[in-house]
C-alpha cells in the first residue's frame, strides 16, 4: 500500500433521481478532489436512488441498470477526469425484472476493476422479506495502485466475520458505503470495531436528509486508523472529510504513540477456539420481531 488521501462524501439523495444524484456527487467529487488531492472517495450507499425506492422492485429495476453498465461508465469518466479511485455504490439490475442486488462499484482510472453485492440486506430491504434486495453472496478485495480495497454496505458492518473475511482476502482498507438510520453510538460502534479487529483502514460514508420512507439520515461519515481511532468525522450536513492512509501504520500502538504495537489480531487467532461458527442459530433475546434470512 502507499501513502495517500482517502475521503468518505456525503450528501441527500433525492429518492428514484438517477440524474440529479449522479450530477451531486460529481460536483462534490470535484469539490474534494481540488480540496483533498484525494487518491479514494467513498460515496454513500445506494446514492444514484436514495435507499428506500418509491415503488417495487420492478419499479427501482427500471430506473438503474446492470453492472458494467451507463451508471458505472459515468464512474469511470470520473475517475479518469479526477485521477481517483471511486467507490460507487447503487442498485444494480439483474436479469430478471424482479432481481436488484444493492450493490458498490470500485471503479478508477484504468476502468472498473471490481463489484460487491451486499451480503446482508437489511430485513425490511430483503426481496424474501417483502422489500426490493437480492443478497449476494462473494466478499470483494481488488487491488489498485494505491492498495487492497474492500467492500462491505452499510448493515454488512454489524458482521465481524464478513470483514474478518475480507481483510484475510487482503484488504489494507475497507469501505463501507452506508445508509444508516439507526444510532450514532452503533454506527461508530460497529466502525471503529471492525478496524480495530482486522488492523484496516475503514472509510465509512452515510447519506444525509430524508428517505423516501420518512426516516432521516445523520451523516456522521468517519474514517478510521487500523487502531480504531478516528481521523475524520463528518457532522449531519453536506460535505466530505478527508484523512491521509500511512503504508505502514500498526508499528505503533495508536498514531503518534511511542509505545511499539506487538499483536497482529489475524496472526493471533486460535483456530482452534472457532469450532462452530459457521453453524446457523439465533440471539438467546428475542426481537420484536423475527425477519428470517433466506438464501436464494
């Protein structure tokens, strides 16, 4: 990995507006650009149509398109004109009118070098559930010139084991485009955790504003240290915040420390202590109310 500026933009997305949403996040990808110098920007979770689609998802599969496709080539005309790596997250048509993946796009100046489908739809937003989401099912890392890039979106990051997965894939940094409507506390939480555990770098953006379902966004975009410290945090309004990723950067035991870091948490896993994990079972809590998760 080099060294280089990262930055997590956020901003209102205007619901089922391909092209108002497309036109923001340009001019504000420019504005970033000029003012970072920034090597990777991370825009919010499902951005081209805000998170909730007006409709169905015959109606949400009507106003994206596939992957490639003219959402992702706008991309990769970004990327060349600002000489960046852009994580793109929007919902991506798939073959059959019924089938949307919500989906992020890792697109830069050589062209789109790799897509991520969001695991772990959120339940409301689960096709099976009632809502518009197909899950995927692959972890993504690509690798470009500035370094090992992985995926995850939004409710994915409340998953230690996909981001353990991802960064055992290689990822130096991990973004995760989001469209976060529940707690401050759970969103940097879940943030600062999953970079602590996997010693990655972690770009996390939110939207901003209303969703077409009525909820408010709050922003609050951060970006964090593999030690778990913040070195960026965005307030509920319109902007960016940019923070520079070091090469070399668990040395220490926090940024600008003395004391020297001698732990690798993914080195020092007992292998032997995770019989079972991948078993299926449910909290001992009960929720409210119980929305099943069910594979294709």
């Amino acid at each position: 990995m080099k060294n280089f500026v990262s930055a997590a933009i956020q901003f209102e997305a205007e619901p089922m507006n391909v092209k108002v949403n497309l036109q923001k996040a340009y001019h504000l990808i420019g504005n970033c650009k000029r003012e970072t110098g920034a090597s990777l920007v991370v825009l919010p979770e499902s951005f081209t149509t805000g998170f909730t689609p007006i409709g169905n998802a015959e109606s949400l599969w009507e106003v994206v398109d596939s992957i490639p496709g003219s959402l992702t080539d706008e991309a990769v005309r970004w990327a060349h004109e600002f000489d960046t790596y852009i994580c793109f997250p929007t919902y991506e048509r798939g073959k059959e009118r019924a089938v949307i993946y919500n989906s992020a796009a890792i697109v830069g100046p050589e062209g789109m070098i790799g897509v991520y489908r969001k695991t772990h739809p959120f339940p409301t937003e689960r096709l099976s559930a009632g809502g518009w989401t197909t899950p995927g099912s692959d972890p993504l890392v690509v690798s470009a010139s500035i370094g090992k890039i992985g995926v995850v979106i939004c409710y994915d990051g409340d998953f230690p084991e996909l981001a353990r997965v991802t960064a055992l894939k290689g990822a130096e940094v991990i973004c995760r485009p989001s469209a976060f409507l529940r707690t401050f506390d759970q969103w940097e939480l879940t943030n600062r955790a999953r970079a602590y555990d996997n010693h990655v770098y972690w770009i996390a953006s939110n939207l901003v504003g209303k969703d077409s379902s009525g909820s408010n966004f709050f922003g609050s975009s951060m970006i964090v240290h593999p030690s778990g410290m913040k070195l960026a945090q965005a307030s509920g309004c319109e902007e960016f915040v940019s923070a520079m990723l070091e090469a070399d950067p668990i040395r220490k035991i926090t940024p600008g420390a003395s004391r020297d870091q001698i732990f690798d948490h993914i080195e020092d896993r007992n292998l032997d202590s995770y019989k079972g994990i991948l078993s299926e079972g449910k909290s001992a809590f009960q929720p409210s109310k119980r929305i099943p998760y069910r594979r294709r």
